[in-house]
C-alpha cells in the first residue's frame, strides 16, 4: 500500500504540470523541454525521491513475499521476486533519465545541449511507442 501510494504522489507531482506547459511532449522543441525542467528541477527532484521511497518499500513488499511463498511448488517465490525487481529496474530507469537530465542542467548551465537534454528526457517514452 505504502509503495503505491508514494509512486501516485511522485507520478501526480511529476506529471501533472508538464502536459499544461509542454502541450504534446512530441511537438514540444528542444529549447522548451529544457526551460520545463529547468524550472521544475525542485518539483523533479521531489518526485523522483517520493519513487525511490515507494520503490524501496514495494521491495520491502517483495521480500516479505518470497518468505510467505518460499513453501511453494516449483520456485513460485522466486519468479515472484525476479518479476518484482524487473519492474523495478524499468521503472527506475525511466525516473533516472529525467532526473539525469535535470541535475546536468543543474551542475553545468550552458554546458548541456538542449537536444541533449531532449533526448534523455523523452527517452523515457520510447517504451510506449
């Protein structure tokens, strides 16, 4: 519960703004993805603290899962457990790439392309396409 409940509050924090600001991420330039993060960086590194925290208890979760599964049949527990982390790590990384690309805006103003910018930014939509 706990993990579902902070993943909504980092999905709600992060998300709710940006459709207001950028329109269609897909149509939105280079130069604004950048001035949207920029801008957002608190909003951003909030968000994505609120997903590690849910993250950590939804292992948490699947710790406590394997132990009440670890009785049954054919290594249930484990799959369990491998599927949980899968999920995890994917998820996680598409975080990663937005708060990657707001902390380079961060420690180098003017050093980071706003394509590059761009690209770790809506790199994370490439797995819905």
């Amino acid at each position: 519960m706990l993990a579902v409940a902070l993943w909504i509050a980092a999905a709600v924090l992060l998300d709710h703004n940006e459709a207001s600001v950028l329109g269609d991420s897909d149509k939105a330039s280079a130069a604004q993805i950048a001035a949207y993060l920029d801008g957002e960086a608190a909003k951003i590194y909030l968000g994505t603290s609120l997903f590690g925290l849910g993250t950590v208890a939804f292992l948490r979760f699947l710790a406590t899962l394997r132990e009440r599964l670890a009785p049954s049949p054919r290594s249930l527990a484990t799959w369990a457990f491998a599927s949980g982390v899968v999920a995890v790590a994917t998820t996680s990384g598409f975080f990663a790439m937005r708060l990657g690309a707001t902390m380079a805006l961060d420690a180098r103003p003017g050093a980071v392309s706003d394509e590059a910018v761009e690209a770790l930014c809506v790199g994370m939509d490439g797995f819905f396409v």
